[in-house]
C-alpha cells in the first residue's frame, strides 16, 4: 500500500499531504498555472498586435521621417525567410541520415557524437556569429597578420553568411527532434517489412517514414523558430564582414538585414541620446517588423502542422531493383559520410574557429570585470527563469496531457506552442510595450521583465518535453498507485516523476542554454541598459571601436562555462535514466 504505512510521516507532513490533495487546492494550482501562462507568457507574446492599432500615428511618422523604412522592413523579414526555409531543408536533408546512425546503427563512440553534435549549443550565438564570420567571410575591419590559418575569406554578402551561421545553430536541433521521434518509433515493423524480403531503403521509405511526418514537422519547427529568432549571432556575423552599421546621425541602419538584425539595430538607434526626438517612430517600427514576423510566423506554424498531419505522400510505390541497389555498397556509406562531412565542416570546424583566432592574435585591453558580471548576469537570469519554466511548465504539460477535454487539451497544446515559433526579439519588444504600459522605473525593473522575456521562450522547451514524455506514459500506472491508496500528489511524485525526470532535465537543459544565449530579446526589452554575456560580445565588435581579442576570449570562456553546465545537466539526466 502507498497510503499511511510508506507516506505516514508525522501528522503535520500527512494533514499537509491530505491539503494538497484536495480538489479545490488542485484546481486552484492548475488555475494559478494558467493565469500565469496567459498574463505572462502569452498576451505579453501577442500584445504588440495591438499596437499596430495604437500606435498607427507614430507609425506614419516613421515612414514620413524615413520613406524607405517600409521597403526596409519588407526586404529585412523576406531575407529572414528565405535563409531559414534553404536552412531548414538542408539541416534536414543531412540531418536525417545522421539522427538514423545514431539511433538505429550499433556501433561503438555513438555517445561521442551526440557529445560533438550537442557542442554548438554550448557557444553563444553572438561568439557563433563571429566565429563563423571569421571562417568563411570577407572581414574588412581585421588586419592580414591576424587572420587566423585556416580562414577561407570567401563570402562578403549577408544572405550567405547568415545561412551558414544557421547550420551551427539549428543542426543540433534538427538531429535531437528526428533522433527523438525515431527513438519512439518501433523498429519491429521494419524488421517485418525486412523479414518479407523488402531491402532496407524500401522498409525505411515505405513503413518508417510514414510514421516520421510529426517528427520532422517538429524537427522543421525548432529549426524555423531558431533561424527566425536570432540576433546576437545574426548582428555578430553581418558586423564582422561589413553588412551591418546604424548610423546615429540619421538614426538609420544599413547593410544586408534579416528581420532580427533591423530589430536589434533600431533597438540600439532607440537608446542614443541623438536619436531620443525619433525614439517614438523608432518604437514603432519595431512594433511593426514584430508584428509581421509574429503574424508570419504563426501562419508558417499552422502550414507545417498541416502538413504533418493531413499531407500524404504516396509511398506505396516501390522500385525493388532500384532499392535494392541504393541499400548496399558505397551508397549507404557516401550518405553516412556526407552527414558526418557536414556536421564537421559546416557546423563544428565554423562554430569553434574563433579559438585559432584566439591564439594568434595579440591581447587587447579590455575591462573583464564588467564581462565576469554579465556572465554571472546571464546565469542569474537563466537559472531563474528554468526555475519558473520548472515550477510552472511541468504542471501545464500535466494539464494538456491528463486534464479537462480534447478540445482544451489541443487549443492549450498550440498556445503553449505560439512563443517556441515567435521570433525572440518581437518577443521581447512586444513585452516592452506590454509592461510599459505599467510604467515601470527604467533600471531596477528591466532585470525584472529581462527575466519574464526569458521565461516567456524558454517555457514551451519545459512543456513541450514533458508533454511528449507523458503521452508516452501509460495513465493505468497512475490509476494503479491511487488504488492502492496513494493521494494524486503521492502518485506523482513516487510513479510518474521518476519516469518523465529525463525529460525534465533535457527541457531544463535547453531552457537553460537557450537563455544563456539569447540576445535579441535582451536588447529588445533593454537595449544596452542591462548587459548580459552575449550582449557584451556584441558590442565588442562594433566597427567604430572593435575589440575582436576581447571578443574571441570573452565567447569562449562563456562556452567553457555553458558547456560545463551542459555537461552537468547531462549527467544528471544519464543519472536518472
């Protein structure tokens, strides 16, 4: 029995536990949640769509001081698109082999690459930009001597250097979502399609991928909302080949920007004392590129989900010989090597490059000590906001998985999914406008909606982990505990706890990292005002006065730390498996 023998306790403990337990104090637990995912997360997500409306004048002022904002704002969010969609479709081509090697092959040092495949996220996407800007582009403001070996020096333009920044920072998601899926998957029935003489590719194409539609449609879904949200590594990247400047004179940004790097560069504009007489317009035209990238982004969600539910595509048809030849000799090897080739040479060697850079170039001044506050900033802001996501996110998974009808359980399942897919800096200015209608103090409570920026898109990592692990749970280990006497708190903690605890953790680990990293909703909400590690790195690179050494050193030390934290969370995570 689970009830008074084992969870007896004193009386103070079982007269607690019997409170807990009780229907109106869950329900009030499960009212709480909700009213903090609506108040906090949500309307502060979609508040700026309102401000499209009320702020319409200051918006036409925009356009009046500035003519050409318009056709800059069109140009910046298609060049947003258009790398995240050639993005998404490439991680995916070499990203399925990959997650396929390492779930389904048995061979020795596979633990090793889901190590290397997982270090990118260590690196915080500003250092990633430079980082990869240093590998692969034309940089103008570095003198030859510090030119680090190795450097190709082959792209000047944006559109290719933000698509190759892209790789470094959704590949690793794209394999964890396919390996994830694939992991779930039965293997026995394309060992059946096996059995009855159907070759490898075939039993893949025509029974495994079928049922993989939700993994990729997941996989396509992290990766678009990635390659959409960032700005650190976007506005790091542009900066160091010379397609990035904001002019305060004119209080205007040029060169070759995404949707983010507009965001972050009128979000700087708006903080210069120069540019305080346009500070409204400014706002505005933040509000109205967040906009259309949230309106945008929603839509883009919606036509995935769609696709990966109602689309069918027709696999019936096989080519036995043809299959048959593609399943043996070089062709399986070529393709394992090609996903190997592109992991090391387009997301590893580019992602950590700036560690050559690092050793050859001569120390520059640089004052460290407002760096270590920002890392013990960024960490603070970090471990509080996986705290809420922790505290909150795991009872609104139980919500959408355990609780109230399937039409709740499907509309909250897609709420929960609205700020994963929103772009963080329209995020983080849609907060600003939300909490600027409180009138908060300028300093002391920017640490403050900073920290609610976090939670906001860090949150749906938390629910959408344990979602996925409890719809894997069967409810009948639940049912079985509360009949033998164990109040729903007791059932929680001794049975389902102990099984979704990895998916807790690795939710955890991603919300964690994710804010660590982020930049463009730090900037958004607070522009230089509250300095986090990755905005530090940014602003070491600016062209009017660049510390690339201070920058290089700061983003690897913050990796050491980050992948330290990782690698402890990872073991906690193996530790509870």
């Amino acid at each position: 029995m689970l009830g008074e023998g084992q969870e007896g306790g004193t009386p103070l403990r079982r007269r607690a536990l019997n409170f807990l337990s009780r229907r109106p104090v869950i329900a009030g637990w499960y009212g709480g949640v909700l009213t903090y995912f609506f108040i906090f997360v949500l309307l502060p997500t979609l508040f700026v769509l309102t401000y499209i409306f009320t702020g319409f004048p200051d918006i036409l002022s925009l356009l009046r001081i500035q003519p050409g904002a318009l056709g800059q704002i069109g140009g910046a969010v298609l060049l947003s698109y258009q790398v995240a969609i050639i993005v998404t479709l490439v991680d995916l081509v070499f990203g399925l082999p990959l997650a396929w090697f390492l779930v389904r092959r048995r061979v020795p040092g596979k633990s090793f690459v889901n190590t290397l495949i997982d270090l990118p996220l260590a690196v915080p996407t500003a250092g990633l930009g430079f980082s990869v800007a240093l590998f692969w582009g034309v940089t103008p403001f570095l003198m030859a001597a510090d030119k680090p070996f190795g450097a190709l020096g082959l792209v000047s333009t944006g559109f290719v250097i933000l698509v190759l920044l892209h790789f470094t920072t959704t590949f690793p998601y794209m394999v964890r979502s396919l390996a994830a899926i694939l992991e779930e998957i039965d293997i026995e029935y394309e060992t059946a399609a096996r059995a009855s003489g159907a070759s490898r590719l075939t039993a893949a194409r025509t029974v495994t991928l079928p049922l993989f539609r939700s993994g990729i449609a997941t996989g396509a879904i992290l990766v678009l909302a990635k390659a959409l949200s960032d700005t650190g590594g976007v506005v790091a990247a542009l900066t160091t080949i010379g397609r990035f400047s904001t002019d305060p004179a004119t209080c205007t940004a040029s060169g070759d920007l995404s949707g983010t790097a507009l965001i972050g560069a009128w979000s700087a504009l708006r903080g210069m004392a120069a540019c305080q007489d346009v500070a409204a317009e400014l706002t505005a035209g933040l509000a109205l590129v967040a906009v259309i990238m949230i309106i945008s982004a929603l839509g883009l969600l919606a036509v995935v989900k769609l696709l990966s539910t109602r689309a069918h595509i027709p696999f019936r048809r096989i080519f036995p010989i043809w299959e048959r030849r593609l399943s043996r000799g070089a062709v399986p090897k070529i393709r394992d090597l090609s996903s190997f080739a592109f992991l090391i040479l387009a997301v590893l060697i580019p992602s950590f490059f700036l560690i050559g850079f690092l050793v050859i170039t001569a120390p520059q001044p640089t004052d460290f000590g407002v760096f270590y506050l920002s890392i013990a900033l960024s960490f603070l802001i970090a471990g509080i906001a996986t705290a809420i996501d922790l505290a909150l996110g795991v009872p609104m998974a139980i919500l959408i998985v355990r609780r109230g009808s399937p039409r709740v359980k499907r509309i909250l399942d897609v709420l929960v999914s609205v700020p994963y897919v929103v772009p963080s800096a329209a995020l983080g200015i849609s907060l600003f406008l939300f909490f600027d209608q409180l009138r908060f103090a300028p300093v002391p409570n920017l640490l403050f909606l900073v920290t609610l920026a976090h939670v906001a898109f860090t949150f749906p990592f938390i629910v959408r982990n344990v979602v996925g692990a409890l719809e894997g749970l069967d409810p009948a280990l639940e049912e079985t505990a509360r009949s033998l006497g164990a109040k729903p708190l007791q059932g929680f903690r001794r049975v389902t706890f102990p099984l979704i605890k990895p998916a807790i953790l690795a939710g955890a680990i991603m919300a964690f990292t994710r804010s660590v990293g982020e930049t463009g909703a730090t900037l958004a909400v607070a522009g230089t005002a509250i300095v986090t590690a990755p905005v530090f790195i940014v602003s070491l690179l600016d062209p009017a006065n660049p510390n690339y050494y201070a920058a290089a050193l700061a983003t690897v030390i913050l990796m050491a730390v980050s992948a330290t934290a990782m690698l402890l969370m990872r073991y906690l995570a193996w530790r509870a498996r």
